[in-house]
C-alpha cells in the first residue's frame, strides 16, 4: 500500500471520528483471522509485526504471508513493522513494502530519542514509508521493571511539539494509562493528558496497550483524537481460549486447533471493529 493510501486510512479516520485497528500477527492464523474480520466488516486496518515477535516464525516467511493476505484482501490493509529497535530491521520491512514502520526509541535520552528516530525518519520517508514513533513509556505486563504505570514516563505534553516537529513522524504513540499485556477494563486512561497532547500537535496519534481498555473508555479516547489503537492481548487471548475449549471437549487434532483459533481472532476483531468504528 502506498503512502497515500496509508496516509488516507488516517486522515479519514480523523474526519470521520473512528480509529483504525492494529491488530499484531505473528502467524498464518493471525493474518488471516484479522483479514477475515476487516473484510467482514468492510473495515481498513493496519497489521502490524513486532520485531520480538518475528522469532515466532522468520522474517522471510511471515512478511510474505503478510504480503500475500493483504494484497488479496477486498479492503485496504495497510503492513506496519512494530516496536523495532534495529535499523536493520527497518531496512527490510522498507524493502518489503510495508506502509509504515515504528521507531521505538522509549528508552533514549530526549535529544538522542529525537536525533536517531529524525534519521530513521529521513530514511523512511525517502521510501514513501510513514513513521510512529513513541514519546513516553507503554510497559508490559510481566516485565517488572516496566509494569507499573509510572507517572514519570507518561507522555509529557510540554515536549510533544517540540518531538514532532523535529523528528518529522507522521504518528505519535502516547502513553496515557495503557500497558502492554492487560486485560480489558485494567487500563484507566488520562483523559486530560491525552487531550493536552491533542492540542499540542497535528500528527496522527496512536493508542497502544490498548488491550486493557474498556469498550466504552475507546469512544472517549477516539473522541479526544485517537486515530489508531494497537491490540494484541485481547486478540491473542481470545485464540487460546478457543483452543482450550476445543481441548476441554476432549478433541485433540491439532488442524481443529488453529482452525478454532482463527475463527476467535477473527470474532474478537469484528467486536473491536464496531466498538471503534463506532457503528
Ligand atoms: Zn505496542
């Protein structure tokens, strides 16, 4: 998908007071459960790989299944490379074709988060490659040094102008409540945080944890100016349970298992759908 493109699933999802959806995929299962539910519901969304999760099967492989699925789908489905740390990495999805790569420089000091994610954005933007970048910490569950919310590495306000501007990203992710790896209804969202960082800049800005958000606390984020919200927990939790109900009734064919499996991605992917297309 070109940039335009990419550029017009945002900006209509802007005009039109909805988010799009970026649903990870790791696997054949995942790409293809997600698919189903987008075409279902005649629904634009992002799919997204996490650099951490290309382990799960191998670069190669997997950004061609991505590839494949998504040329083929009947709405627009736009690849984004998540969460990569390694220009390397960047560089491939580049060359494979994705939409759009994340940056995430969380870690960085200020000024070195700015400089390297501006040459990452240079480079990208030369390819007709749009860039999300973070500004504060979205932890993960499990990593107990990142698990809590910690008010020092929300997304300052005060800085959001001055990182958009001289970095060049087209799509900010904010943290404002939201952890990786939580269940829905965990997550408490800063509503005046977020709003703050609206009214600060013009970029595309993106919601990520959204896992452990509450159904009705999206519509208010989205309202704010959200355009874009990352699931995986949800998702990938609504697979396994799936596969334990299939277990639990004692069938064991492990084809009935993935088949089973996609069919609770692709049913949780249509209910966040609606929630965030708001229909
Ligand atoms: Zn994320």
């Amino acid at each position: 998908m070109a940039v335009v493109e990419m550029k017009n699933m945002l900006e209509e999802a802007r005009k039109g007071k909805y988010a799009v959806g970026a649903f990870n995929c790791f696997n054949i299962e995942m790409v293809q459960g997600i698919i189903a539910a987008a075409e279902e519901k005649k629904y634009p969304l992002i799919l997204p790989l996490a650099e951490s999760h290309i382990k799960f099967s191998d670069w190669e492989l997997i950004s061609y299944i991505m590839k494949n699925q998504a040329k083929k789908a009947s709405v627009p489905i736009a690849l984004q490379l998540d969460h990569a740390k390694k220009v390397e990495t960047i560089e491939k999805a580049i060359e494979a074709g994705f939409s759009t790569v994340m940056f995430d420089g969380y870690e960085l000091p200020f000024e070195e988060k700015i400089h390297q994610t501006r040459d990452i954005v240079e480079m990208a933007h030369r390819h007709g490659v749009l860039v999300e970048a973070p500004l504060g910490k979205i932890g993960t569950v499990g990593k107990e040094a990142e698990a809590k919310y910690d008010h020092d590495a929300v997304t300052d306000p005060e800085l959001v102008e001055e990182f958009t501007t001289k970095t060049g990203v087209d799509i900010l992710a904010v943290s404002v409540g939201t952890i990786h790896g939580r269940a829905a209804g965990e997550s408490h969202l800063d509503y005046d945080r977020l709003q703050k960082i609206c009214d600060r800049t013009n970029v595309y800005i993106s919601l990520h944890g959204g896992s452990g958000v509450a159904d009705d606390s999206y519509r208010r984020a989205i309202d704010i100016g959200v355009e874009k919200i990352s699931i995986f927990t949800r998702v990938s939790t609504a697979a396994v349970n799936e596969i334990a109900n299939v277990l639990e009734n004692g069938r064991m064919r492990f084809p009935e298992l993935l088949v089973e499996a996609k069919k609770g991605v692709t049913a949780e992917v249509e209910h966040l759908i609606d929630i965030f297309s708001n229909r």
